[in-house]
C-alpha cells in the first residue's frame, strides 16, 4: 500500500476515535463543558494536560527549529520544559483549590472588579487565537503533503474534526479525546526515532543516538559539523544567537507556559488540590518523553537531509520526497544557473521570507523546463538554489530515510493528533471565555444554564472559524507564532496569576494597569516587526538585541513594575480578598 493510502488508514481510524469518545462524553452541563465535572483521575488529567501542552510546535515545529537553527534552537527546548516545572510547582496546585471554572473567572474575584476580568478575557481570547494559528497551520502542512491537497483544505478537514469533538464534548469530551491523542502521538513520533537512531547510531534509544558514533567511527554531531562546513553553513553545535536574546526566549518560553489559560485550566478538572500536584507530576513524565527526544530528531533529519542534497543531485533524477513535498509548496528549486541541478548552499534564496509560486489562468501552477514549480519572488545572489519550510523536517524525515510506507503515515497521523489536541483546548478557552466571563459574568448574569451552554457551543463554533483563518494566513513558522503566544501570556496573564496567589496586598488598580502595560507593549513590538518592519536587517533595532520571541519578558517585567507601583499608591484589597489569598495557599 501507498504512503496515501496508509494515510488515509490510519489518519481515518484515529479521527474516527475522536468522534467516537466526544459522542460518548457529550457534555451535559457547563460544569462538564467548563472542567469535565471535576472527575477526571490525575493520571488521564497527566496524559491530557500532555496532548494538550505538546502542540504543532512540540511535535512539528520544535525538532524543525533544532534542524536548521541547531544548539540555538535549544531555547525551544529549555524554556517549554522549564515552564512545565515552573507551572505544576507554583501556580496549578493553588488555582485548583481556588475553585474557578476558568482564568478569568480568577482575575475577576481574586481581583473583586469586573474591569480585572474583562481585561483578563481579553487576554485570553488574544493569546488563545495566537496560539492556535499555529496548530491550524500544522494540521494544514500535514494534509497538504499526505492527502495531497492544498494547505487551505487541509485546514478546513482539520476545522470539522475539532468542531465536532470541541463543540459536542466540551472539556468532558476533549479530555478523553486528548488521552487518545497522547498515546497516539507519543507513539508515531518514538517510532521513526528509533528506526532513525538505529540506522544512524546502531542503537535503539534515540537519547543515546544523538551522542553516539557513525559506522565509520566518527560521532554523530562531528559528522553533522562537517556536513554543515562543507555547504558553506555555521558550526551545528555553536550559538550564534547573542546571549541576551538566547536568555530572554528562554524565560519568555517559561514563564509564558505558567501564563498558558488553555493549560491551567486542565487542573480545574481533577477532584482535589493533591491529585493536581499528582497530574502535573505524571504530565512530566508524559511531556518528557517527546522532550528529550526531539534534539535527536532534529539531528538524525539535519543529517539525512544534507547527505541527500549534498552532491547537488540532479533534478531530474531527485528523490521522490523532494518532489511530492515540492508539490505541497514546501519546498522549492530555482535553477539559478541553469544547470539542472539541486545546490544546496547556505544564503537565502529568496528576497523574500516564503516563495510565491506562478499560476496560470486557471490557477493550476506553472512549471519550468525540468518539471519544477516557478516562482514570481525576485531571486539574489546566493549560490542557494533549495527554500525548505523547517515546519516539514520531523513529517518529511521517515520519507528522506526511505523508512516503511507505514511509518510516514503514523507521524502524519501523529503531528494531526498534535496539533487538533491543543487546538481544541485552545478553542475551550475562547469559548469558556465568551460564554461565562463575558456573558454570563458581565452581560446576563441570570442566563439559564441551558442558555450557557448553548452560547458556550456557539462561541466554540466562531473560534473554529477564525481559527481555521488564521492557520490559512499564518505570521510566521508553527514553533514561531507559538512563541509569539508565550510572550503574550508571559507578559499579561504570568504577573497577575503569581502576584494573586503570593502577594495580598496586590490590587485590582495594580493587576489591571500591569496587565494592559505588558500585553500592549509586547503585541506592539512583535507586531512591528513581524508585520510592519520586515526589513531582513530590522534586528538591529531591537530592544537590548532581543527578538520578538523573546521580547515578552520585558513585557512581563514592565507588568511587575506598574503593578507594584500603582498597588503600593492605591487601596489595599479588601480584608475578604486578603484573607482568601491566605486561605488558598494553606495546606488542605
């Protein structure tokens, strides 16, 4: 059987399993839609809590970013696995035994003012979009290549699947979904690892692979260095980026996850505050698994990858992933010297970030003399003649190693249930958001339970929607518009969540301004430079040298400083407000 054909198998299988449990865990009231009814046991909460944190960026994006980017990309790694710790120790366990159904929720009470949760909606529902642009644009990549069809459908498939279990199910129907998604995931990616770490390193633990020795005796990296030296590019296992900026995505990275509402709020969903700490603890076994086992992803890809391309096949006569994923708009070749040949060089390829290809009248592409697709961008001098989207390194790389039909089908099965797990949280958040913070916490307080539930289903719907939009029209790579998420919830939601939990004496007039300050200043910087000052040689207007990944750190600490400064001018909280910081933080 083909590789389409398999995928069609398997891919289909795993969405039918989907369905099935959100039809089963229909949600039957909002405690159910909100937080599953607070029954889910910490073990499938851990499994959830991974599907849900392990995202596009964790199983598509992250090992791509490592490929191209190498030691550099290690602050993908650092800072999303630090986070976790970060979040189980100091934030889960306390808002659980707060009580609330969602962020929100929190921010309105513990800061006793509408405004606090007005703000903190906002915020969600901003960070939340950001955040699932990037699972769109995943589940997007993965259909274009495996189902061959164009990214724009592959986003529309994938916004059915998760109207579906998101809308009927709720938290109820998506947290058992998710545990589905977990085993699947978990599956499809340590498979191709092995099969990579024993064909590369004559191992069967990837970890121990990417440490290990080649055939001829040379260690692994050693090979890769050499292979990078010779096509011109920088040592794989030196930073390039300046320390500054490689310190700032980092904390960003972690202390955006302890902001993350789509991830808090799954410890909402066990029973009590110690089966909490319980599921944090399991989702970090869970988590690491991937974790640790994605630099050698990206290095086995990196390393296959330039042993194909570097005697500068010819065209005719490339490989056929090179091709299929060509015809996906993935990756492309420009015959620069006319010669037929692929050369892979460092230098960019296009003025332009992405290639942009011509199209007939009809709208079919348009092909050159060897059968390659054209492009309308305006080409420089570089001796690159390849474009490849680093989002398609751990989907493609079963393929480039010529790895069973099977095995490519499975990962692509895999980076959907990804992708389609986080984007459902994602989706709760906005919809949670809507109908009990912004409807019925503010509009209709008196609304019916039935009419919540209702709005909360509808809301869910029109998220779907501008989901799917934002995956068609995506700022940048999947691991990128997710890191844009991080800074974004580190700078607005991480101050005012730890400064509640830890400081009483924290006002509404404090966590509001703080708020508002780090979200504004760090959505205006990234939007600059990401949209309106996409000069190739922007960054040296950075602030400090920091990049807009990385910028929300110093969001987060403008928040801690208006906040501390305006609470400080300001009334004290209520001795209640005071008194139930205390009590949150007591041992049950």
């Amino acid at each position: 059987m083909g590789v389409q054909g398999w995928t069609f198998l398997i891919v289909g299988l795993t969405f039918a399993l989907y369905i099935f449990i959100a039809i089963r865990s229909r949600a039957g009231s909002t405690g159910e839609f909100y937080v599953a009814g607070k029954h889910v046991p910490p073990l499938a909460n851990g499994m959830a809590t991974a599907a849900d944190w392990m995202s596009a960026a964790s199983f598509i994006g992250m090992a791509g970013l490592i490929s191209f980017m190498g030691a550099d990309g290690s602050v993908y790694l650092m800072g999303w696995t630090g986070g976790y710790v970060l979040l189980a120790l100091l934030i889960a366990p306390y808002l659980r035994k707060f009580g609330r159904y969602t962020v929100p929720d929190f921010m309105g009470a513990r800061y006793y003012s509408q405004l606090a949760r007005q703000v903190a909606v906002i915020c969600a529902i901003f960070v939340s979009f950001t955040y699932v642009a990037g699972q769109m644009r995943g589940v997007g990549i993965v259909f274009s290549r495996f189902l061959e069809v164009d990214i724009e459908l592959g986003v529309i498939i994938g916004m059915a699947i998760v109207f579906i279990y998101a809308v009927l199910g709720g938290m109820k129907g998506i947290t058992y979904t998710q545990v589905a998604q977990y085993c699947i995931l978990i599956f499809a990616y340590m498979v191709p690892a092995i099969f990579l770490s024993l064909m590369l390193a004559n191992t069967a633990i990837p970890q121990i692979g990417l440490g290990g020795q080649v055939e001829d005796g040379t260690w692994l990296l050693d090979k890769l260095n050499g292979l990078q030296k010779d096509l011109g590019f920088d040592s794989y296992t030196d930073y390039h980026k300046p320390p500054i900026d490689i310190i700032a995505i980092t904390a960003c990275l972690m202390l955006g996850t302890a902001g993350l509402p789509h991830v808090i709020i799954r410890f909402f969903t066990v029973p009590r505050v110690r089966d909490a700490r319980i599921s944090a603890g399991w989702a970090l076994v869970f988590i690491a698994i991937l974790y640790t086992t994605a630099p050698a992803i990206a290095v086995f890809a990196r390393t296959n990858l330039l042993e194909t391309l570097k005697n500068q096949p010819a065209y005719a006569q490339a490989p056929e992933w090179f091709t299929k994923w060509e015809d996906s708009g993935l990756i492309t070749w420009v015959d620069k010297n006319n010669d037929g040949q692929i050369t892979y060089q460092t230098g960019k390829v296009f003025e332009e970030k992405k290639p942009s290809y011509a199209k007939d009248k009809d709208g079919a592409p348009l092909r050159g003399e060897h059968g390659q697709r054209l492009t309308t961008n305006q080409i420089n001098d570089s001796p690159n003649e390849v474009y490849i989207d680093r989002d398609i390194m751990v989907l493609a790389n079963p393929e480039i190693a010529n790895l069973p039909n099977w095995v490519i089908a499975l990962v692509a099965a895999g980076g959907l249930a990804a992708a389609l797990s986080t984007a459902a949280g994602l989706l709760l958040v906005i919809s949670s958001a809507v109908s009990h913070d912004l409807l019925k916490g503010m509009i209709r307080p008196n609304i019916s339970e039935k009419g919540e539930l209702r709005a909360a289903r509808l809301a869910a719907g029109g998220a779907v929607i501008v989901a799917g939009l934002l995956g068609i029209y995506p700022p940048d790579y999947v691991a990128a518009v997710v890191a844009f998420a991080f800074g974004l919830a580190a700078s607005s939601f991480f101050p005012a969540v730890l400064m509640g939990i830890f400081f009483k004496r924290m006002n509404r007039a404090g966590a509001i301004s703080g708020m508002l300050v780090g979200i504004m200043f760090t959505a205006g910087y990234i939007i600059y430079f990401k949209f309106i000052n996409t000069d190739p040689d922007a960054n040296e207007y950075w602030l400090f040298g920091i990049s807009p990944e990385g910028i929300g750190v110093i969001g987060m600490l403008l928040n801690f400083i208006v906040a501390i400064i305006i609470c400080c001018i300001t009334k004290a909280p209520p001795q209640d407000v005071q008194d139930l910081v205390d009590e949150i933080r007591a041992p049950e």
